[in-house]
C-alpha cells in the first residue's frame, strides 16, 4: 500500500506542476501532506518536515551562500574572459549559442558544484537567448543534462555515495567508465547541435553584423517582453566577435538580467582580479580536499569576496540585495523539498517503493544485475535522492547480482548511468537555481528535458555495456 501511495505521490506531484495546477512551492508542501493524511499517519507529519528540513538545511545553507560567492564572483568579472571566449564562438547564431551553453556548462561543471555551473552558465548565455528570442528550456534542458554527465566526477557525490555504499574505491568505479562518460557528454554535444540547428531554423541565420544594423524597431522586439529599456547588441571590447549587451534607460526586470555582460558595469575590479581567481582555486580544492563542510566553506568565501571586493557597507548591502531574490526563491524552495522527502522517508514510502522495484526483478535477470541497475538507476535516481539510492537500493542490488557472479564494481559504475536525469529531478535543489535564474516555469524545463536526459542517460549505458566495464 505504501508502494502505490507513494509513486502516487510523486506521480501527482509531477501532473500538477507539469500542468501548472500548483507552484512548485505550494505542490512540495500541499501534496505529502495530504498524503501523510491519508497513510494514517498525519499526527507524525510535523516531525517528519523537521527532519526533512534538517537533513536539507545544510543543503539550503551550502546554496544560499554559494549565490552570493558566485554572484559576487560574475558581478566583479571572475569569468567574463570564459564568457567572452564562448560569446566570440557563438556570435550570434541559435546553433553556436546552443552549442556554446553545453560546453559552458560541461566545463563549469569541472568544480562539482550543479548549482555554480547553472549560475554562471544562465548569468553567461541568458541575454542571449533573450536577445534573440530564443527558447529558454533549450538552454536549461541542455545546461541540466551536460551537468548531469559531469555530476559523475568523484567529487559530484554519486561516485564517492556508490563507493561508500558498496564499500569500494571510487577511482575504481569512475576512471574505467571516463570513456563511457565520454561518450555521454558527446551525446549531449550533438543534442545541442541538433537543437541549435532547430532554434537556426525556426528564427534563421543572424550574424553578429546583421544584429548590429538593425533598426531601433527591430531591437524593441527582440528584447523581449517586459523589457523596459533600450537593449543594443554591439561589438564589445573582447573583439570583433563579441556579443556584449548595453541598457539605457532605468531599466527594469530584464534589464537587470542583461547586465551580466556588460563590460562596464561598476561592480567590476579588475585589480582584484588575481585575487579573486586564487580565492575561487582555494575554495574548489578546500571543496574537493574536504578540508571543511562545504556550507562553512561558501559562507567563509562569500564573507570574504564581499568584505575585498567591496569594503564599503552600502555596496556590500547592493550587492547582497542584487541576489536576494535568487536566494529566497532557492531556500524557499529547498526547504518545500523537505516536507516533500521528508514524508517521503519517514513514512517509509521511499524504503517500500525500492524493495517493490528490486523484488520485481525476474531471477533470469540475475546475471545480468548491472545492465538492470543502469535501468533502474534512470526512474529510481529521478524520484528519490541520491541518498535514497545509493544507500538504499545500490546495495540491495550488488547482493543480488553477487549471488549470481556479478561484480560490485559492475553495479557501482552502471548505477552512475542515470545522472544526467537525476539533474532535472524535483528532488535536486540545484535545478531550482537554473529554473529560477533562467525564469522558466519547472513543468515547462521537465516536460522539455526529460526525453532527452533519458536518451543521454541510455547513450551512457549502451556505451558502457560497449566498453565492456558494464
């Protein structure tokens, strides 16, 4: 009975959120409460949402301090000479841009951090897309899905969760499936070009010259609705084929978002440049190293990039005050995730649902246990956390496949397969970043990504299966 209500639960959640019934918000709240109910056990909710929310609080904390640190870090021009390198590519043509925000994304993705690599690529490539009128989920689906290849680095987490639960190292789990992960991540290369050459299609092919010489009509269409100010896409400084946007006027919302390549805005400190870039390469290895719990390392980082970058207090305040709508409506919505996962696992919903999935499993299939992980990892890691899985159902798994000579390390590297759906999981605090930068409704990014991380995930599998290290 738990089973059924529980996939219920998350199928309902889906529906109502890809429907737009529910805000995400109100649906991560409403819906296990009600669910709760109905188990019979409504009297234990509140302490199921305070575990929930304590579980996920250093979560919340780790990404409300990682927006300030990277957002001051994009304020001050950390990664405009990353960002001017991809815009001299992409120009202005759908397909480079495309294009441009899956290679952005694969290599921000290098710090192990989803929601840095969704700062920096949606702060990078977002007046683009709306400059040229191009679809917003083509850049989330493809900045989720390259991340999602690149989540599988030891430091990402599942890799390291698959090593602890199987008891294995982790170098021996991830370095013989790099070629497998290759493969992947030209996967999703190719979707963006395919993409790309669809959003080509759709608005045709706009070089950087033809954008310039448009007339002033023209650039009030394309800046797209809501736009208060005057947008200009001109030749910046980085070179000949460099898009930078420029606002006149007051500005307004999306005003506020072209901003982000503007080469001369005030907050830049181009002085401080060495500095910042060595804070950023100190607080990734302090990451990678362990040194501290990654919530103490960003609230440090954020304390001191604000305290160098801008000494006095009313800029500290503007600057804290330019990303507070992207902190509330993260935290917000992580802690609405955690009435979510915490009825979830405290009802023992999750617990039924993988004994369910594993015990469906025919015996003929035992000696093929690591392609059923691979399988399984693609609906299991979408709707529980990474957690759930790998130390809940991962080891479940190897036992089975043990007993007919399969190895654990088949089974750690195949459960890695559905990563780059696990991006777009509602379940992933980090996706609430890049929907949220991005201003794409949730049920919009889902609907429009899911086929495609499936598809991803599958190329993993096959190539692994391929390989020979599945």
């Amino acid at each position: 009975m738990l089973t059924i209500l529980g996939f219920a639960m998350i199928t309902t959640f889906l529906v109502l959120i890809m429907t737009k019934k529910m805000s995400p918000i109100a649906a991560l709240v409403l819906i296990p409460a009600l669910f709760c109910v109905a188990v019979g056990q409504g009297a234990k909710l509140g302490d199921y949402v305070i575990d929930g929310v304590g579980n996920l609080a250093p979560t919340a904390a780790m990404l409300m301090f990682a927006i300030v640190y990277f957002g001051v870090m994009i304020d001050v021009g950390l990664f405009d000479p990353i960002v001017r390198g991809i815009l001299r590519f992409c120009k202005a043509d759908p397909m480079r841009i495309v294009v441009g925000t899956a290679v952005l994304a694969a290599i921000v993705s290098l710090d192990g951090d989803g929601s840095t690599t969704f700062m920096i690529t949606v702060s990078a490539m977002y007046p683009l897309y709306k400059r040229l009128k191009m679809s917003l989920v083509v850049m989330t689906g493809v900045a989720a899905t390259a991340n999602g290849v690149m989540n599988t680095l030891p430091w990402g987490g599942p890799t390291a969760r698959a090593a602890t639960a199987l008891k294995l190292d982790a170098s021996e789990i991830f370095i013989p499936m790099i070629p497998a992960l290759a493969v992947g991540l030209l996967a999703v290369f190719l979707l963006s070009y395919v993409l790309g050459l669809r959003e080509r299609k759709r608005l045709g092919m706009l070089t950087l010259d033809e954008a310039l010489v448009r007339e002033p009509e023209q650039e009030t269409v394309l800046a797209g609705a809501g736009g208060g100010g005057e947008d200009r896409l001109r030749k910046g400084s980085g070179g000949s084929g460099s898009a930078e946007i420029t606002q006149d006027g007051d500005g307004d919302e999306d005003d506020e978002d072209f901003k982000g390549l503007d080469p001369d805005r005030s907050t830049l400190r181009p002085k401080l440049y060495w500095f910042n870039a060595g804070l950023t390469v100190a607080l990734l290895t302090a990451m990678i190293m362990q040194l501290m719990p990654i919530p103490v390392l960003f609230l440090l980082g954020a304390a001191l990039a604000l305290t160098v970058n801008f000494p006095h207090m009313p800029d500290q305040r503007a600057r804290i005050a330019a990303h507070a709508d992207n902190v509330l409506n993260v935290s917000g919505m992580v802690f609405a995730a955690a009435v979510f996962t915490g009825v979830l696992t405290g009802t023992g919903m999750v617990e039924n649902m993988a004994d369910s999935v594993v015990s469906a499993v025919p015996d003929a299939m035992g000696p093929h246990m690591a392609i059923v992980t691979g399988l399984l990892s693609l609906p299991l890691t979408y709707f529980m956390s990474n957690d759930g899985f790998y130390f809940g159902v991962v080891p479940v798994l190897a036992e089975a496949g043990a007993a007919h000579g399969v190895s654990p390390l088949e089974i750690a590297r195949a459960s890695l397969a559905g990563q780059a759906l696990h991006m777009s999981s509602p379940l992933v605090p980090a996706v609430y970043v890049l929907v949220g930068m991005a201003k794409v409704e949730f049920g919009d990014h889902t609907r429009f990504t899911v086929k495609w991380a499936v598809l991803t995930s599958l190329v993993v599998l096959g190539a692994g299966i391929l390989f020979g290290t599945i």
